[in-house]
C-alpha cells in the first residue's frame, strides 16, 4: 500500500524501463541502484509540473539614469561606456536586442551615448556618407558619352 502512494500518477513500468536501460550499459554496485530508482522516479514525477520562476533582476544603476549625455552603463554589471553593443556580446553574451528584451526596454532605447552619436552623425554628414550620387557627377575615370545626333 505504500508504494503505491509513493508511485501514485508515475508509470511503474517506465521507471523500470528507464532503470534496466540504464543498469545495462553502466556498472553499478547493488547498493546504488535503490538511489538510482529513487532519483528516476522523482524526475519522472517533476515532468510537466510548475516550471522554477526566473530570478529577478536587478539593474546596477536605474533605467533612467543609465542613458547620460556622454556615456551609457549596463544594466547588468555597471560597466560605463559609449557603446555597449561590443561589451554586450563578449562579456554578457547578448546582443543589443536581446538585452533589450532582457530588461523590458523599448525598442528606441539607447544603445549608444547621446554625444558620440551625435559626433558620428556630424563626422557622416561631412563626409558625404548615406546621400547616395546626388550631385550627378559623372563617376570617376569616366567620361560622359557624346551624344550622336
């Protein structure tokens, strides 16, 4: 009566599938099998139940104030910088969406500090970069054809 209290909604016959299989490909001394049946039986019986709740994180530095003007600091660790997508990938192992997802920010959340950014953007304009051909030059080491009319 007793153990079937114990093996109550756990398929007898599947624990000793489990522990046959097992003992025939291992070497195991008698006394190490009542341990074995006991540590397959609760396994089996964890099955389907109530998965562990994730642990809470909890940010080195509040969300508001790990955006400043020249730098941004990780959430995770305190590390200050102007960019974290590097720090992200080779210390967390994250990338930027992911750490995004991580601790619930939007998407438009800054992974870059405010004033690098801005000097990039400056830099980029000044060199012409993402206009395209606008000025309608020919390219370079070509001449226009003649037109034959």
């Amino acid at each position: 009566m007793a153990a079937e209290a114990r093996n109550q909604g756990v398929a007898p016959h599947l624990v000793a599938k489990i522990i046959a299989s097992y003992v025939s490909h291992h070497n195991l001394t008698p006394d190490q099998i009542p341990e074995l049946i006991t540590s397959v039986h609760r396994s089996i019986q964890g099955l389907g139940g109530a998965a562990e709740q994730p642990e809470t994180l909890i940010p080195a530095v509040s969300v508001r104030r790990s955006v400043q003007r020249d730098a941004v600091t990780c959430l995770d660790c305190g590390w200050r910088g102007k960019m974290l997508r590097r720090h992200l990938t080779t210390q967390h192992g994250l990338s930027g969406d992911e750490y995004l997802k991580r601790w619930n920010l939007p998407g438009d959340h800054p992974l870059t500090a405010p004033s690098y950014s801005a000097q990039r953007s400056t830099l980029a304009k000044e060199l012409g970069l993402g206009r395209g051909n606008r000025n309608n030059k020919p390219a370079r080491g070509r001449r226009p054809r003649a037109s034959v009319d």
